[in-house]
C-alpha cells in the first residue's frame, strides 16, 4: 500500500517533494494545497489536485503525512503545531537556536491529538545532525565543526525576502578558508560565528526602498546574520535571475578526536556534501523521513520526532533482510 503524501506549499522546496515522491514507488502524491489561487499552479503529476489551504483539513482522512514546505522564520512556527492537530506532519525547520521550543510546541499538540510529528529534517539540520551525533559518540574526546557552503541558504534568502522593501533575494553562506584547513590539520581552535562564515547576500529592492535601512535590518537580524561579517550587494531584478539562478548547496561536517591511554593518536571525522539543488536535495531527505514517520504512526507512536529519534532501518523501503544483506 502506498504512503499518501500531501504537500503544504509549492514552492522550490515543494516542487523538489513532488519530484523525490515519482523516485519512491511506496509513496503517491494525493494532494498539494497552496495559498495562491489553486489555478495558477501546475503540478507535474498528472490526476491529483491542487487545493486552497483552506481546503486542507478536510482532507484529513485522505492523507497518511503532511509536509510542510513553507519558511521557518514565520510558516512553520505556527503552521507545524496547527496542522499537527490534523495530520502526521514533517517540516524543515532550520532556526537552530530555537528547534528547543518549536519541539515543545508541536510535541504538546501532536500527542494530544494522536499524532506523529517529525521537525526540522533536512540536511542541516538533518544529515549533518545525525553525522554529529555519530562522531561525538565515537570520539567523545574532541571538538565538532560545521562549515556550510559556499551555497545559497533557502531559510536565509526567505528571511531577507520577508523584510519591508525587498522584492527577492539570495543569500550564499560562504565558509573561511582559513578555519576550514586548521580543522582539517587536526587543530582545535575555538572559532566563534564570525571566524567560521562570511554571509554575502544578493538582494533587489523595490523602486524607491531605503536601502540603508533594509541593509541594517538584514545585517542585525538575531539568529540569521547578527553574528556574522554579513556583505549585502543591491542588483537588479534581472541581474539575479541572470547570475544567481540556481540554489547549490553543501559542506562538511568534521570532528576531530583523541584516543589512546595519553591521547596520543588523533582522529578525523569528515562527512561532506556537495548539492546541485538544495531544495530537491532537501526534499529527498523529508520524504524518507515521511516514510519513517508512517511507519512510527503504525507502531502506534505518537508526539514530536527529530532525526535523533528515526530509526535508520525505518528511513529505508528495503525490508530487515534486504538491509542486512545489501547494506550491513
């Protein structure tokens, strides 16, 4: 029996689930909902439609996930709890600083209502998440870094985009050569925001917007740029579609270690990715989550999940037996 996905905005990150779902025989598109009028949007899969968001809820009994394709500095914060009231549900949600209290948000409402309710899936956090998780249990005795980039961050670029006067941007986050090779040579150093990253943000502002001012709101936003060396450049609407069409994304994640009876032998941890498409790449990672979700729901599980919590079998439509043959 196939898993019947609905998808919550059909935007790049929505379009990316649509495609992941045509590579996974278990799973059928059943519908996507959007806030723009239904009409206006074409979908690449033949025979389902596309709904109003108003429309959602009474779907509730046609859909077994729904994921949560809308931004996380101001959809998912309200949305994931609200639609978790309804549906198993999975989001993307990035704001690192506060994935504590989105969880507490939709783990209240999502055990109430019987539900299973999967956060912030994705790469970063994500992948990258369960690879730091992995290598600070190997090598309790050592230091993580993360380094993301050189690429274009969705949840950034959406947060320049929500300010007052600007009509689109991109944001690149880019890593520091510097820090990267000392990490890499066995170095611990204590690194802060700023020492790791630069941010250079594209952005094209409406006719007759402060800049200054939307410069300064960009650059002192808490969580997305306040803490770093932040460079904004203003171009034209066709100078963005021109030179910073695509969404390429990727980095490493690197854990330095010791072992031996006087620390003597030092261990490197690397895990990297280099992604075309940030958002499709994404998606691919939310809909094997969607897959452990059902799975999770049918063991009778309900409240809110992380990466932390799927078990890797479960992410996987290979049976124990498959697993154990191809993979172990």
């Amino acid at each position: 029996m196939s898993i019947k996905i609905g998808i919550m905005g059909y935007g790049n990150l929505g379009r990316g689930i649509e495609c992941a779902i045509r590579q996974n025989p278990d799973m059928e598109l059943a519908a996507v909902f959007t806030r723009r009028p239904p009409e206006s949007v074409k979908i690449l899969t033949e025979g389902v439609n596309v709904y109003h968001v108003d429309k959602a809820v009474d779907m509730k009994d046609d859909i077994d996930i729904l994921i949560l394709c809308g931004g996380s500095a101001t959809d998912l914060p309200t949305q994931t709890p609200e639609y978790a009231k309804y549906f198993n549900v999975i989001d993307s949600f990035d704001t690192h600083a506060k994935i504590p209290e989105h969880f507490a948000a939709v783990d209240a409402v999502a055990k109430q209502n019987g539900h299973v309710a999967v956060i912030s899936c994705g790469w970063d956090p994500g992948m990258f998440s369960i690879n730091r998780l992995y290598a600070s249990a190997i090598l309790p005795e050592g230091k993580d870094y993360t380094f993301w980039g050189k690429g274009v961050s969705q949840g950034h670029s959406d947060a320049i985009r929500r300010i007052e006067g600007v009509v689109d941007a991109k944001q690149y986050t880019i890593p520091i050569d510097d820090a990267l090779s000392a990490v890499r040579q066995g170095e611990t150093p204590e690194f802060t925001a700023r020492q790791k990253h630069l941010r250079e943000c594209f952005v094209v502002a409406a006719e007759g917007a402060d800049k200054t001012q939307i410069e300064q709101e960009i650059k002192t936003m808490p969580n997305y740029f306040s803490d770093y060396d932040t460079i904004v450049h203003f171009i034209t609407l066709e100078e963005l579609k021109r030179d910073h069409s695509g969404i390429p994304h990727g980095g490493f994640v690197i854990r330095s270690g010791k072992t031996g009876a006087d620390k003597e032998h030092t261990h490197i941890i690397e895990y990297s990715l280099k992604l075309d498409s940030n958002p499709e790449f994404t998606a691919s990672v939310i809909v094997a989550c969607a897959r452990a979700a059902y799975r999770m729901r049918s063991e009778g599980m309900t409240g809110c999940k992380t990466i932390f919590d799927l078990p890797p079998s479960y992410l996987s439509p290979m049976s124990g037996e498959e697993l154990r043959k191809h993979l172990l």
